[in-house]
C-alpha cells in the first residue's frame, strides 16, 4: 500500500432515506474517514440531523426527486475526486481492518474495478452471492474460498470501487430503481475486461432490509419501481420480446395474486400485487414508473 492513510484515498458515498434509526451504525464504520458524501433521497425523518451528528465531516446532499439507489449513488460518485469510493448501504458496519484489507486488494490488482469484502448478515450467516461468465442470476456460494477471488457479481452492500473505472463503465444503470442494479453493473464492468473481486481477508456485516423505515406509500412507491426495473433488467439481458412476454406474465399472476388478497381480506397482499400488476402493464405499454 502506498504510504499514506489509505482513508486519504477514499471517498464514502452512501443513499439513505428514512434511516434514522439504522444510520448511526455505518457511519461509526467510517469515523475515520475524511470524505463522507450522503445524498438524501427525500427523507422525512431525521436522516439528515442524525447524519450530521454522526460525522463531523459528512457532506450531505438532498435530491428534489428520488429516481432510485442507481441515480443517488451516480451522484455521489459524481462528486469524488478520489482514487476510491467505498460504496455502502446504511444497515452495514465493518472495522478499519476491513477497508484496508479492500484497499491492499484493490493496489495488488490494479485492473480490478471492485473490491468487496464477506458478509455476515443479521442472522450470524455467512450472506455470499456470486455469478459465472455469462450468467444473470447471482446464488450463494457453496464453498468459501481461502483467498481473493474474481466472481460476476459483487453485492452493493460494501464495495470500494476505483473511480477512473467506475466512470468507464458508465456508472449505474438510473433506470434500475433498485436491486439488480448492482448486478447489472457487475455484468457490465465483466464485459468490459474490469475483474470483480471479493477478498475472504475483509468482513463486514449486512442487516439487510434496514435501510428505510416503510410506510405504506415507500411500500408501494418501492414495488411499483422495483417491478418497472425489474422487466428494464430483463429486457437489456435477454431482449424486448422476452421481457414483454415475461411482463405480461407477470401482471397476470399479479392480478390474480391481487383478487386472492382482497377476497381473503389481507389488504398489504392486495396493494402490493395491484401495484406489481400496473408497473407491469405499464412497462408492456411502453411506459415508465416516472412518467419519463
């Protein structure tokens, strides 16, 4: 490494909204750090107050429309003049241990475009996914590798990417809401010769699902662009005919699913399928979750 705190060399770039609760914890992982960039995508809690009493030098950024993960964190990144930005989600922590290990990796492979490192989830389990060339669908590992290893996918929890290759490979895809949006920019960066790899030397933990407080209106906001991002996703992979026949599909189970929630009286079963079913049928008619 070279001889400098390698927290010099990194920026912090992280999405919150509605993460009161679950913020303070990411932000003691990166007290050390002296560029900490936070884009808030419309929190009405107090995200910001927290964030801000959390870290001394946090610079915080507030969207006046939230367009997903994929935008926020392009944004940030946007920002950094950094040889690296450490990409995190709020409900993670790790140790200084951790990111040095991520940095060390990243200097012995100067090609590589991220570094993550294990992850335990909220369970105390070993949380793992990994992708071979040429797949589109990440699953967890079955043997745990000694050593640094190249795989097709990094989860988004934890990565430190190397900024100049980040920008080559075009940063997130803004019309994945949110999740696949790390898999669709590990696929890209595979594609464009940038190795991915995860090093077993660096751990950090992931409680995932605790980012944001859910309130029925980000419930439905959530599904509705999940879905749009989803079939987007699958149209980019396997082609417009497909993701239209798999868009289709989908609004039918979805509305039946829908019919069998308000028949049997349970209403969040009810909301979310209607939700999924016209995000759906909206992307089969050509359309956007934004009105873009």
């Amino acid at each position: 490494m070279k001889k400098t705190n390698f927290w010099d060399r990194i920026t912090v770039v992280l999405v919150a909204r509605n993460s009161e609760k679950i913020l303070p914890t990411s932000l003691r992982s990166v007290a050390r750090a002296r560029r900490v960039i936070l884009i808030d995508a419309l929190s009405t809690d107090e995200t910001i107050a927290v964030a801000q009493s959390n870290h001394n030098s946090i610079n915080v950024i507030k969207l006046v429309e939230d367009r997903g993960l994929g935008e926020g964190t392009n944004r940030g990144f946007s920002i950094a003049k950094t040889e690296y930005v450490l990409n995190i989600n709020p409900d993670t922590k790790f140790s200084d241990n951790c990111i040095k290990q991520l940095v060390l990796t990243a200097d012995a492979n100067p090609n590589a475009a991220g570094i993550a490192p294990i992850l335990t989830n909220s369970n105390d389990k070993i949380d793992l996914s990994v992708m071979g060339p040429w797949e589109k669908r990440h699953h967890a590992i079955s043997i745990l590798p000694e050593g640094p290893f190249c795989t097709w996918f990094l989860t988004g929890a934890i990565v430190l990417w190397r900024l100049s290759i980040f920008q080559k490979i075009g940063g997130f895809d803004e019309d994945i809401f949110l999740y696949n949006e790390d898999t669709d920019l590990s696929i890209r960066a595979m594609q464009k010769g940038y190795p991915l790899i995860i090093d077993p030397a660096a751990k950090g933990y992931h409680f995932g699902g605790h980012s944001e407080e859910m309130s029925l209106k980000s419930r439905i906001r959530r599904d509705k662009n999940m879905m749009w991002g989803f079939l987007h996703f699958e149209r980019k992979y396997t082609g417009s005919r497909e993701a239209k026949r798999i868009a289709l599909k989908t609004c039918y189970n979805c509305c039946k699913e829908s019919l069998i929630g308000f028949l049997s009286l349970r209403f969040r079963k009810f909301i979310t399928n209607l939700v999924k079913a016209k995000a759906a049928f909206s992307f089969y008619r050509g359309g956007s979750p934004w009105g873009r």
